[in-house]
C-alpha cells in the first residue's frame, strides 16, 4: 500500500503492535486501534461477542496482532485463556469484515500465527509448503487461529497468515527476559544447546506487516522468520558476544520442568524454518543473521 490508507490493528499497545504501529505511521498510514476485551465504542469482547463495526468503516485492511501472552506457566485457565483470544477474536473480527465487505470495508486481513503450526520438532527445514502437524498445544492453537478466518476468507477478503518465529526485540518479548542474565555473564545453552531456534527481529516482523499489506498478489501462510535460523548454542554464543560477556554457563533441561508443556514447546522446540514466500517475493530482511539482529536490537 503506497497511498496513505486507514489500518485498523489490534493489539496496538503491546510489544510487537508498538514497533508496527511506529511503522505504519512513518510510511504514512492512519492506523486506527481496535481494542480487545472492551464492550464499548472502539473495541471487541470476545464474552459477550460484540464488536464496534464503526471502527472497521471506512478503512482499508485490518492487522490483527491482539491475544493473551503465551510465556507463562500453562493451567487449565492458561490454555483457555491464549486460546480464546486468539481464536474466537479472529472469527469475530473475520465475521465482521466479511459482512462490511460488500459495502467496501476492509479487503485485507494480515493475522498472526506461529510455526508452531509444523509442530515441535522435525528434522527438514521447514518452508511453506511443509506439512503441517497437530502436535502439542500450540499446534493446535495456531491451527484453529488460521481457521478462525475462515469467514473473511470465503468472503473473498485478502488474508495473510504470519507464521512467526521468536520475535526479538531488547523493549518486550523473550530478549527483555534474558538481557539481565546475560549482562551478568550468566547466560549460556539450555538444555545441551542443539535445538534449532527460528527468529526474527521486531523490526523486521513489522516491516514485513508493511510489505504483505502491499502486495496485492499474497494470501496464505508466510513464515515470519529471517533465514538465519541458528541452534540454541549459537544464539546464546551471539548474544554474549554482543554484550561483551560470556555465555557458557549451561542450563540443563530439568530445570526447564516447573514451566512444563511452555518451555517444551518454545524453549526446548527444534524448528528450523525458512522464509521461503517472503525470499522468493522480493522481501528484504535488515537483519538476516542473528549477529545483526543483536547489534540492532542493543543498539536501540
């Protein structure tokens, strides 16, 4: 999108929604917030199952980043909880745009997900045309996100799935949580280190937001990775070496098990996955390999 076009986004006050909405605004947009668990003028409740259609009029696409934070440790009320906002928000919002379609809502839908749609743990690299797995909670979850659009998509709304990676970035995310372990020289491997890490830096997530809400010829899945997927070893020798610090001190596995099924299925996941559709496309990464992402990422 080159002309100046109205956005609306959810998820807006977040840690990845903040760095798109940034850039949205320097490219020249009008981004207008969507916002979650409200009832009232300008929102959605996934409860009560109202949504402000008001706020789609109007505009031109819709980025739909909202959904409960995944890192944490996983309960009955957890998984309800990530799985709701995610799932039962795309649908409402889906529904909603495929009913203002005709009347020139929206046409555009860019909506995240996860790899974890492959699974947890194969042995290929993984692009787009890999088959997708049902294993594990989060599988599931991003199974059902991505069908949640189903109505906007029958609708004939222009819908992009980001499967993303983890997002790097030193304001939020996992980074944030690491960054003071790893100044005091504490960081290192977990769990032996040999785990493929699939990354991608906040900035590069948001500007690939911007590229897919430009082209006109994209729908589907997108892996929402930079093509430098690195082992665990590797991305927490890079840090350390960024901060000047060493990062040799292991972390052994067990230690990982009071987080249960989140620290399998993130921490201890082994997913290399490539960006295949945004390569092949033309999308150009700032960051594609890990030790630019750090450089970028501490610099800010």
């Amino acid at each position: 999108m080159t002309e100046r076009t109205r956005i609306v986004l959810t998820g807006a006050e977040g840690f990845v929604g903040r760095t798109v909405r940034h850039h949205l605004e320097a490219a020249g947009h009008e981004v207008v917030r969507l916002k979650s668990r409200s009832s009232g003028k300008g929102g959605y409740d996934i409860q009560s199952g109202h949504i402000d259609k008001e706020v789609l009029r109007g505009c031109q696409a819709v980025v739909h980043l909202a959904g409960a934070p995944i890192a944490r440790r996983w309960n009955e009320r957890s998984y309800l909880d990530i799985i709701e906002s995610r799932v039962a928000s795309t649908d409402l919002i889906a529904r909603a745009m495929a009913e203002l379609l005709p009347a020139g809502g929206p046409a555009v839908l860019i909506s995240m997900s996860g790899i974890n749609r492959y699974g947890t743990r194969r042995d290929e690299v993984l692009t787009e045309s890999s088959a997708v797995r049902e294993e594990g909670f989060l599988a599931k979850v991003t199974s059902a996100w991505e069908e949640a659009a189903g109505p906007a998509i029958k609708a004939g709304v222009r819908t992009v799935f980001l499967r993303t990676g983890m997002v790097l970035g030193a304001s939020g995310g996992p980074l944030k949580l690491m960054l003071p372990a790893f100044r005091l020289g504490l960081g290192g491997p977990i769990a032996g280190g040999a785990q493929r890490v699939s990354w991608i830096t906040v900035d590069d997530l948001a500007g690939m937001i911007l590229w897919a809400l430009g082209r006109a010829d994209l729908s589907g899945p997108i892996n929402a990775t930079a093509p430098g997927h690195v082992t665990q070893r590797e991305f927490a020798r890079a840090l350390g070496a960024a901060l000047g610090r060493p990062a040799f001190l292991p972390l052994p596995g067990w230690a990982l098990a009071p987080l249960g099924g989140f620290a399998k299925e993130t921490v201890l996941a082994d997913l290399a996955v490539l960006p295949e559709r945004a390569m092949a496309m033309g999308f150009k990464f700032r960051c594609p390999k890990i030790e630019d992402a750090f450089r970028e990422c501490l610099r800010r």
